[in-house]
C-alpha cells in the first residue's frame, strides 16, 4: 500500500478533468459543485451525430460550458498542444471519467491521474463494464477511483463503493446511478488527497475480468438463445446501442424493453424464433420461454409500444 501527501488546503485540491459522456458530465457537474472544481476541461472535438448528422458537442464540454469552466477540446490528449494546456492550468491531480483517449507519457509521470471506473475493480476493466455486467446478470457493481497507468485499468486502486443492480435496471437507469456515486467517490478521493490520506492498493490481477466494447454483430438477438438472456441484452442495451431482432424480410425490429416467461406463449408457439401477435401483445419464442417485446422501435421510428406498433404496421412471422 502507498500513500500519496498534499499540503493541506481549504479551498480543495486544483485538479484538470478528462472526460467524454454523459457519465462523466454527470460527475463533473458533482465535481464543480466541490472545493475540488476543475480549472480545466479535456474532451474530444465536436462530432456529427444522429439522423441529421449534426455538430453536436460531447456531453461532458457542453457540462463544461453550462458551468463556465475553461474547455480544450483535442483528438490526442497527448498533443503537444494539449499537453502544453494542461501543464499551463497547473493541476495537482487529473480525473479521468469515460474520456476514451489513451493517455501516454509524459502525462502519466508529470500528473497524479485518478481514473473514475463504473465497476467493482479489478472485475470488469475496459470499455464497457455497464453493459457487461448486466449481460452477466450480476446482483453487484460499483464505482472504483485508481491511479492512471500504462495497463488497461491495472492501477492501484484508492476508494471504491457497492451499487445494486436492480432487477429491472437497464443501462440508462444502472449507469445514472453509478455515475451519482461516481461524483461523491471521486470527491472523497480528493478530499482525502487534500488531508494527505489518500491511499492505493495494488490490484489482484488474478481476480481481473474484462468488458470489450460491444461489437455491431452483439446488437442483434439470436432467437436460439434462452429468453432470460435475451431479457438481459436488451436492457444492457437500452437506450444508447440498442438490440434488434433480424426478421425473416431482412428488415430489422429495434427492442427497447422486453420481459422473459417460461412458459409457452399465445397458440403454444414452440420453434424459436417464431413471432406470435395478439390484439396488442408481440411475442417472440425463444429456446426455452417466450420474450415478451413490450417496446420495439421500427426502422426509421421513434420507440413505441407492441400495442401502437401493431395498429400501424403488420405483424412479424419470425426472427432469424
């Protein structure tokens, strides 16, 4: 265990903040309203997003601009242009929160960097801990602060806190959650590095599991699996990815919320992937239940429910 020391000082520790998401404007806002508010923030340039393709800013610079906070937007947070930016704001301590740039040296050596992790580290290190900890369909996970290092999330780790995953929870409700508690850890971390308390243990790598990146191909649900999983892609996927079942036209139905039932479905529907609709209910057959699709989203459509989506479109046969 080793323990970083900081001259004590009242009105909190300057620190520079690094982040990209939604997630991490959340935390950044947290971090603003603390001793601790940044005098400078990183996040990648502008992109083109949505059907429109419009310019749109990320979330964590528009965070940065609602809150006056001077804002250095870069592809390469390792740019000479970048690094002259924030060795110019002199922090002593760099938060990075779903920022999505590999730092390199020299910014590893020159700074103390603390990594804000949505996940019980080391379980779940890399790019996607939220959805994959509940495709796994685990009960447990968690916020953890560690040392940015050259490993992929191997740093030692300073404050990490339990979150409940909620039977119901999909990524949109687990990841606000985390990122609330993200906020208050984050400002603990520093609240302690400030009294020269913050202390870091060295992870046990034996214990370590890893979150790749969704790939386009895990968007899609695969009727042959059981229904209990399928209820779990679908809500470690909603709303940001989003899953999709491949239809029998070659046309593709979007799933915003679904519910799993072992039982046999309206008409004792067995061969998976058979969709069965009601008046006002769409049912997919699975391998070992029935997917209640209670929310589905049609190409080129807003999300709408079974119901309307039946008044106005004709129903499915069967999902490939």
């Amino acid at each position: 265990m080793t323990r970083l020391r900081s001259d004590p000082i009242h009105e909190g520790v300057r620190t520079a903040y690094l982040g990209t998401s939604e997630f991490a404007a959340t935390v950044l806002r947290r971090l603003a309203d603390s001793p601790h508010h940044p005098v400078l923030v990183v996040t990648p340039p502008d992109s083109r997003r949505g059907r429109g393709r419009k310019l749109t800013p990320p979330p964590a610079a528009e965070a940065a601009r609602e809150l006056g906070l001077e804002l250095h937007q870069t592809a390469d947070v390792n740019s000479d242009e970048s690094l002259a930016a924030i060795r110019a704001a002199k922090p002593k301590a760099i938060v990075v929160c779903a920022f999505g740039q590999l730092v390199k040296e020299p910014l590893l050596s020159e700074f103390l960097m603390l990594n804000v992790h949505p996940s019980l580290i080391p379980r779940w290190r890399g790019a996607a801990p939220i959805e994959r900890v509940l495709m796994a369909g685990e009960g447990l996970t968690g916020v953890t602060i560690m040392r940015v290092t050259a490993g992929l999330d191997s740093g030692p780790v300073a404050l990490a806190e339990e979150v409940r995953v909620k039977e119901n929870d999909d990524y949109a409700s687990l990841s606000a959650r985390l990122a609330s508690t993200a906020g208050e850890v984050v400002v603990r971390a520093l609240d302690a590095l400030a009294e020269g308390n913050l202390e870091f243990t060295e992870q046990n790598d034996a214990h370590a599991t890893y979150a790749e990146k969704i790939s386009p191909e895990e968007r899609r649900l695969d009727p042959s699996r059981p229904v209990e999983e399928l209820q779990r892609h679908v809500r470690a996927l909603t709303p940001h990815v989003g899953a999709y079942l491949e239809l029998d036209d070659g046309t593709r139905l979007g799933v915003r919320s679904a519910v799993a039932v072992h039982r046999q479905g309206p008409n004792g529907s067995s061969k998976p992937g058979k969709i069965v609709a009601t008046d006002d209910e769409l049912w997919l057959v699975g391998s070992d239940g029935m997917l209640l699709l209670e929310v589905v989203q049609p190409p080129g459509k807003k999300p709408m429910s079974a119901a309307d989506f039946l008044r106005g479109h004709p129903a499915p046969k069967k999902a490939t």
